[in-house]
C-alpha cells in the first residue's frame, strides 16, 4: 500500500529558475507563505517549524537558496542582495505563485526577504524579520554602537559555535543544522565565505523605509540571547520598520529549537495576513514608481521580464 504522509510534512521537489535548479519544500493550502533560511543552512533545518505553519493555515514554500543545499549557485559573479532579491522572486514564478506572500526570513535570509518587499513590493503582502542581518550596526554587550564594517569577521566566528552549543534545546538544534551546514562548507566553500562577507555587511535599513512607506506590515522578532545578531542590530532594523518589534526567549536559532514557540509568535501574523488577503489588494499591491525610483520596482536582467508594478 502506498504510504501517505502526515499534511503537514513538506514535499521536497525541484524546480529551474533561470535554468539553474532550485531544491525547495511545500506543504499546506491557505496563505502563501515564503520562508528564506540562514546562512550556511537550507530548508531541512527548518521542518519543524515550517510544519507549524502549515497547521496555521499556510501553504509553506521555502527555497534553498543559490548555492545552499544543493541548489545551483547564482549565475556570473553576481552576489549581492539585490541579485537574491531577483533569484526569490523569480523563484515564485516558477512555482506558479501569483498571491502576494507573507515573507518570513531567518537570519541571512531576513535581509533577503528585506531586499524582495523593497525591489518587489507587490510580490510581498506582510513581512516577519527573524533574528535577521542587516541593521548596519553592531556592539558589544554594554559597548559604543559601531557601524556594522567595524565588527571583524573573528568576534563572528567566535559567537557562533558559542550561541548554537548553549543554546536551549542544544539536540535539536545541532541534528538540524549540522546535517546541510556541513555538506554546505564542504562542497561550496567559496559560495559560504561569499554569502558569509555579505550577510556580515548587510544594510538594509534604507531599503525598509521604503518598504514602510507602501504600506507592507513589518514585523521583527530577535531572540534576546542572540550572540550573533546583537540587540543593536534589532534595534536599527525596528527604527527603520517603525516598529517596536517583539523580543523572544533563546538565542539565534530558537525557531529551530522551540518550533511551537515559533507558531505562537507566528500566529499574529497569519492571522493578520489572511484577513488581509482577504480584504483585497494591500497598499503595496497597488503602489507603482518610475524604475529608476531607488531601484524599487526593477528586475534584475538575469531572471526574466520587467516588474509591472
């Protein structure tokens, strides 16, 4: 007899964008939802809290992102936010996805998913921040707040086995990441240092007054035992969302660590995004600008046609 899988689990499929090969997961019906992964990670890590999303009325897709678990690198040289912006959106369209969605990124990919609501506004309905890069500015713990090229790559290196081997529910976390961070690093070394050098330099501040400005809700969420993503990150990336955000227990990974604490502090936003979805065209959907206005609205040549607005 064939074997029939739990709703809520996640089919692992493949797809080309721009002829390259794309490895993503998808469950559920209802909302659309895009999830964009950290950095040196892919999907997988993320099962048991994207499976609490399916529960809240979602359909999940979430990507492996270019030259992360198995998915083909971007194409040339190009390696910017811009350009995975590009790859992201281009991405919906090869899943036949029309709706708006409610884009969730983690880590790296909440500057991602940043970069995707300020250069695709009408591709993005509601947007949730986790833990993301991108405010621009780090410190130490108590220490002068710095612009975020003054933080050198070793204080990184440092807290990042320091946060996921303290972190609670340390199990979970390590079976998770350790399975496509590994395969990552070994296979694409370059690809991880690249990502690496501009996720530890990201800003997208800008980008998010822009983002702000059409009406798209924002929400950031930060683990206030981050190590990784200092508290003054949070606090540059809420100054520019206009939001006062919302501080969680745990530390940089606590959505893969406690995922029925993630749909908890998900279930707002869902909520919000479906009555929303409901109610018709967001101010975002209807909002149009010139191309040449800040780069919102533009395409980048390597993935398709020209955005319409």
């Amino acid at each position: 007899m064939p074997r029939h899988e739990p709703a809520d689990h996640l089919a692992w499929r493949t797809v080309e964008v721009g002829g390259r090969r794309v490895n993503y997961g998808v469950a559920g019906k209802g909302l659309p939802v895009l999830f964009v992964h950290g950095w040196a990670l892919g999907s997988h890590a993320y099962k048991r809290a994207l499976k609490r999303l399916v529960r809240l009325g979602c359909r999940v897709y979430a990507p492996a992102l270019p030259g992360f678990g198995g998915t083909e690198g971007l194409p040339g040289r190009a390696c910017d936010l811009t350009a995975y912006a590009a790859w992201t959106e281009s991405f919906l369209d090869a899943v036949d996805e029309t709706e708006p969605v409610l884009a969730v990124g983690h880590s790296f990919g909440g500057a991602v998913a940043a970069k995707l609501a300020h250069d695709f506004p009408e591709r993005v309905g509601s947007l949730v921040l986790i833990n993301a890069v991108g405010g621009g500015v780090w410190s130490r713990a108590g220490g002068e707040v710095r612009s975020i090229d003054e933080r050198p790559l070793w204080d990184w290196a440092v807290h990042f086995p320091i946060d996921v081997f303290s972190a609670r529910g340390i199990r979970p976390v390590l079976s998770a990441i350790l399975p496509e961070a590994l395969p990552n690093i070994v296979h694409n070394p370059l690809g991880m240092w690249k990502a690496a050098e501009l996720a530890r330099r990201a800003d997208v501040t800008s980008d998010l007054l822009e983002v702000r400005g059409t009406g798209i809700p924002i929400l950031v969420l930060w683990g206030q035992g981050d190590t990784i993503i200092p508290r003054a990150n949070f606090d540059a990336l809420c100054a520019a969302a206009g939001s006062s955000g919302e501080l969680v227990p745990g530390k940089h990974s606590w959505l893969i660590a406690d995922p029925d604490a993630f749909a908890e502090v998900m279930t707002g936003s869902v909520i919000d995004a479906s009555a929303a979805r409901t109610a018709g065209p967001s101010p975002a959907q209807r909002w149009s600008v010139p191309a040449a206005s800040a780069g919102v609205g533009s395409r980048h040549p390597t993935f398709g046609r020209a955005a319409t607005g």
